[in-house]
C-alpha cells in the first residue's frame, strides 16, 4: 500500500476521527495534519487542537466557515428552492464541499498528497468529500479509514484508543445512541430508536432545536424578511450578515416549534435511511422565497423553476456540487432571481407558518385586472373570445372521439 509524507484528515475530534489519527500514523508512516473548521456546529479549537495533537497530529489547522458556508451554499440553495425527495433540505449536503475545497486548498499549500475522511462505507458523505476532491485534487490519493481497518464499532475504537494510552474525551455519552450533524443549516439525528421507521419517538429525546409541542413558546412572532435578487439580506428592518441572519431565524423559529422533517429518504446507494432534521430557520426561508416567486415570476417560469431546482437538491445530495450540472444550474437562478426583490412577512405561532404579505417593486400581481369590477380592457367582454379559441383543441378531440369511439 502507498506511504505518504503528509496526510490531510477532516477532523472533528469524535470517536470516529479521533482513532484515524493513530491508525493513519501506525499504517502510513505519515504526518498527519488536522482539519477542522465551524459552520454553526461550534466546536472549540483550543480543546479540539490540544486533543488532536495528542494523539499525534503533526498541526493543526481550524477556520470559521460561517459566514461563508451561508452565503455561498446555504442562501443559493434556498434560491434556487432546492430540496432532495421534497422534503429534505439539505443540511448536511450543502456543508461537505466547502469542507472539501477548503481541504483541498490547504492540501496544496502544505504538500499533502492524500485526504482521509471518517465516514462510514454506507453513507453519503463519503461521495460528497470524495467526489469535490476528484474535482479539486484529482491527483490526491483518498484514505477512508472504514473501509480498510477491521474494526467493528464503537467499541472497537474505545478500545483501540484505550490500548494506545488515549482516554477519549467526549461531550456525549461514548455508547450514545444517536448520530448528530450540526451546522447553521440544520441539526440531523439518526440512529437509535429512528432506525426503525414504524416506531414513534419522544420529541423531547429528538429536538434539540425546536420545541416540542408541549414546550412552545406561547407568543406569536412576526418576521419580516428583505430579499434582494432571492438572497435574504435584512431581517425585520435590520441589516445583518448571512450566518447572524440565519442564527436568529433558527431561534425564532425553534421557539415556535417549527422547521422538523421526519424522512426516511433513499441514499445515493439505494439504503433507505430514517432521519429527523430540525431546520427552523432554512424552513422560513423557503417559504418566504416561494411566495416571493409567486408573486414576481410567471407561471412558465415557475414551473422551469421547480424542476431545475430539484434537479439542484439532487445533485448537491449526490455530491455534484463541484459540477457542470450545477454550475449552470445556478447561472439560471442567477438570471431569473434578478425579480425577486422584496418584502415577505411571515407569522409564527405555536407551531404555525404563515405568510402575512410579500411585496415587490417586481409584483406581476395587478390589482386593476384581478378585481371583480370592470377593469379598463374589458377582460370579461374579451373573455368570450378567448375560451372560445383556447377550447378548440378540445372541440376537436370531442368531435373526433364521438365519431370513432360512438362517446356520446
């Protein structure tokens, strides 16, 4: 097998990653320098950097992605209104890639010529890192860890560390039941009793982000949001930064109970997998991007829309955000977004969405052709003709049904 001089491994300091570190070193002979970075999971560097140097990082290497997470993914997405399987809106997904080009990135510079990642043989993540870096480093080798060492679980990885004088520290439970992603997108659970898509669960055991029904916050919240080109950049009348504007979004809209999805979703593998994902404040985002649609794009342009945007959630879901695909994707959104400026309310209320007003200089909506009183073109006069000439199609296909098919 292949030594390599340098390896970059993305670096959490769980369980997981926290056992890589050794193995890499025993396995490869190799420097092994640590990647960590924030996109709203709040890890503290200094503890993170002093364990991983402990366990034999050669350095250690954090950065604050927030900003630049939300901004660049997370609000480009919610533009272009992309969801995976209807429903989910891609936390977990959106956040891999920066990871990896900021890998790549430092990968270059240092002179490291593999990445190792600790995800696990049967899910995503590992096509998500895996294919930005062929992208972005094709000439990289990659080390996946579980898909080579014999190790079997958790167990097996205390033991380990155990064994080479490490005593793992963790903020959880070692033996905890359930697996967490964290970023200012979304927290994702699963795992536990969630493996088992029949089983009904205990919200207060689940949500960490949004309150359960019985918890609700009692008052109800108004949130304005300012769109300009489908990026939100003001809320309530305050111009904020896009990890500080979605931060509060995600605590207004926890304490309203609202932002839970329940899925169970299909892999890229074809594994289905149950999940609950708490995203208040991507879920309010939606919404309003949606009824600013509504208002300012026709319906050609909506129903082009809706299917390139699942197109989008699908391929960021794959890991084909570094892609062709995606890149000319987003140049549609680009283009079509240049209307969708404006002003969406919407009221919160024990567990309850709904949208107040949205107004736009962009507005097709007009209120002298819309109302039921006579309007200056005489569009109930014209109607008449109009029916009559969209129904030929119709007055065709009858007469020839009833002439073949005796239809009376």
């Amino acid at each position: 097998m292949k030594k390599n001089k340098k390896i970059l491994l993305a670096f959490s300091g769980g369980l997981d990653t926290s056992a890589i570190i050794p193995w890499l070193k025993e396995t490869y002979q190799a420097e092994v320098i640590a990647y960590c970075s924030d996109l709203g999971n709040g890890p503290d560097p200094k503890s993170i950097k002093n364990w991983a140097m402990e366990l034999g990082a050669s350095d250690f290497i954090f950065e604050d992605l927030k900003d630049e997470f939300v901004s660049r993914f997370v609000f480009p997405a919610i533009r272009a209104g992309a969801t995976y399987q209807d429903d989910y809106l891609l936390g977990t997904a959106l956040g891999r890639p920066l990871i990896a080009e900021r890998m790549a990135v430092f990968a270059k510079k240092l002179g490291a010529t593999a990445m190792a990642h600790g995800c696990t043989g049967k899910g995503n993540d590992q096509i998500r890192f895996e294919r930005s870096w062929a992208y972005l480093m094709p000439e990289a080798q990659i080390i996946a860890p579980w898909r080579i060492w014999t190790f079997k679980g958790r167990n097996d990885l205390l033991n380990y560390l155990h064994e080479k004088g490490f005593n793992f520290k963790s903020t959880g439970s070692p033996t905890q039941l359930y697996s967490e992603d964290v970023n200012l997108m979304h927290r994702s659970c699963e795992g536990g009793i969630l493996e088992s898509p029949g089983t009904e669960f205990d919200t207060r055991e689940i949500y960490k982000w949004v309150q359960p029904n019985q918890d609700l916050f009692s008052d109800s919240m108004t949130v304005e949001i300012d769109f300009h080109r489908g990026i939100p950049i003001c809320l309530n009348q305050k111009n904020m930064g896009p990890a500080a504007l979605l931060s509060l979004l995600n605590e207004m809209a926890g304490l309203a109970g609202i932002g839970v999805q329940d899925l169970v979703e299909e892999r890229t593998n074809g594994i289905k997998s149950r999940g609950v994902y708490e995203t208040p404040g991507g879920t309010l985002l939606h919404t309003a991007e949606r009824s600013l649609k509504h208002l300012c794009w026709d319906r050609p342009l909506m129903s082009v829309a809706r299917l390139l945007g699942n197109q989008y959630g699908e391929s960021v879901y794959d890991g084909f955000w570094h892609s062709d695909l995606r890149n000319s994707i987003e140049a549609f959104f680009i283009q079509a977004s240049e209307t969708l400026t404006g002003i969406v309310k919407l009221k919160l209320e024990k567990g309850t969405l709904r949208v107040l007003s949205r107004q736009s200089s962009f507005s097709l909506y007009n209120n002298e052709t819309v109302t039921f009183e006579a309007d200056e073109i005489g569009i109930h006069h014209l109607a008449d003709g109009y029916c009559k000439i969209s129904a030929l199609r119709q007055r065709q296909l009858g007469t020839r049904d009833r002439k073949n098919f005796h239809r009376p």
